[in-house]
C-alpha cells in the first residue's frame, strides 16, 4: 500500500497552501496575466507542493487553458468559502477551483461548459462485492467526511435504505475505516474516491449515485462574457484533441468514458438549460 501523503498532508498543513500563488508564463505579450485562485486544500484537484505552491488536476488544467490562449496566468491558493465574493469583488478573472453548476450559482455567475462530471460515488475494499444498486446498503455501515455533502446524504437516506453510517474528521479517515474493514463502503466525491484509490490500492471505486451528477465549471462575472466564451472554447480544443481526458486519467486514473464531459463538447457557450447559456452554435478552430 502506498502511503496516503496527499490527502493527509492537505489535511494536517493547511497553512501550506494558504495565501500562496502560483504563476504560469504563456507566449508573454500586452495582455496582463489572467487572475485565478483555487481552494488549496482539495486533493487531487489542487493542494500543496512540499516546495511551495499548489498543483492539481485543476492547477495544471488553467495554466494550459492559459498558455493556450497566449496568456500568463497567477492562480491563487485560497478558501473556497471567499473564492466568489473576491470573484465578484474584481480580484479573479475567474475561477479555477471545481465549482459545482447549480441553478441558483448560475442565476448570479456566468459558467463555461463542464469540463468534468462531479457525483456521489461509493469506494469499497478490494475483493468485496461489488454495490450494484442502492439496494445493497442494507445492513451495511457507510463511512462518510463529517459535515459533508456525503455526510448529509447518508443522514437523509439511512433509514430508508437500512444502513447505517458513521463520521469521520477527515476523508482519508473513513477511507481507512473501509480498508480495515469497520465499514462497506465510503462515500465521498467521484473524483476524491477515483484518486485516494491510487493511493490506497485496497480501495476500489465502486457504484455513482447517476441522479447527483452535475457540471463542474469555470464560474466568471455576469459581464465577463468574452472572456468566459474565449476559456470555453479553448476547453473544447482540449477535449477535442483529448488532452482534457488524458489531464483526467493522469490525475484521477481512470479514461474518462467518451460520453464523460472531460469528451463532450457541448453546444453553445455554458451548461445547456440552465440560466447563463447561450445556444448560438459556434465553430471553433484549435490550432
């Protein structure tokens, strides 16, 4: 078993991510460096480097989306919790940290499209069987992130489905529990699951709640449309050409499936049949 050093690390040093930022050179000209910032405390999509600064799916996939667009980029380590008023305030072009598209966030942000598919997913220990269906809670004892979104679901639904769960301070807390087999299963994020799997080989990503997937998407000003269009466009380049997918698998370990958003295009410029998107189809040219 390999050590679990990101999630902890991230978890027990806080303060190494904290504040820090992180600059990432394009082709140079006129234009200023885009302005960016992430929650550095979300392994594998951004958390501490031991030599300072940040890196991650998210890191490494903004700093491309940069250097693409001829742009240099500063991509600020911060909490999640004051990423959108600063966003809003005018410090960040936009944001980099994953953020989940809902209705009521895009009635008051402008989204790209999403560029990865964010849902509930199940990790069990290897040799276990498989969870084919929610179904095969029963009887059963969910570990989850005390506080969670998981934590939530796990308190709204144990009864019905006949499970019980139990609370954990951290991730890779309830992650152990299920590898020392004082739980099934834990419930967490599909890409947190996917990642802390390649760190803890006896942890096996198992069966997604379909119904809680959504978009996760770059978020911009409601008068930043230019810009939002520009990013958008270069994303889809990036799944075009199957670099997005190919960022994915590096850090989440699994080939995205070609109907996973890190393959799919979708039309017009945003999430399609929420507030924010506009249908226009357009035509991109990658180069």
């Amino acid at each position: 078993m390999r050590p679990f050093l990101p999630l902890t690390l991230l978890l027990a040093g806080l303060s190494l991510g904290a504040g820090t930022a992180t600059l990432a050179q394009g082709t140079g000209g006129a234009q200023p460096p885009l302005r960016t910032a992430v929650d550095g405390t979300f392994a594998p999509h951004a958390f501490p480097k031991l030599d300072g600064g940040v890196q991650g799916f998210n890191v490494d996939l903004f700093q491309e989306v940069a250097r693409r667009m001829g742009r240099d980029v500063t991509i600020d380590s911060a909490s999640f919790s004051g990423l959108v008023p600063a966003l809003n305030a005018g410090r960040y072009d936009f944001l980099a940290a994953p953020v989940t598209v809902t209705k009521e966030r895009a009635e008051a942000l402008l989204f790209t499209e999403g560029y990865l598919y964010t849902a509930f997913q199940f990790g069990i220990r290897r040799g276990n069987a498989p969870i084919t269906s929610l179904d095969d809670l029963r009887g059963k004892v969910i570990a989850v992130n005390k506080g969670s979104a998981y934590d939530a679901w796990a308190q709204a639904n144990a009864q019905r489905l006949g499970f019980t769960y139990q609370t954990f301070d951290t991730n890779p807390d309830a992650v152990q529990a299920v590898v020392a087999n004082r739980a099934y299963a834990v419930l967490a994020g599909n890409t947190v699951v996917r990642y802390a799997a390649q760190q803890v080989r006896l942890l096996v990503p198992d069966f997604t709640i379909r119904e809680t997937r959504a978009h996760w998407a770059a978020p911009f000003r409601k008068d930043n449309v230019e810009l939002r269009n520009a990013v958008e466009r270069v994303l889809e380049c990036m799944k075009k050409d199957g670099s997005l997918a190919a960022l994915s698998e590096k850090w989440f370990g699994t080939k995205p499936a070609a109907d996973d958003a890190e393959n799919v295009a979708f039309p017009g410029y945003g999430v399609p049949d929420l507030p924010g998107y506009d249908p226009t189809p357009h035509e991109v040219t990658c180069g």
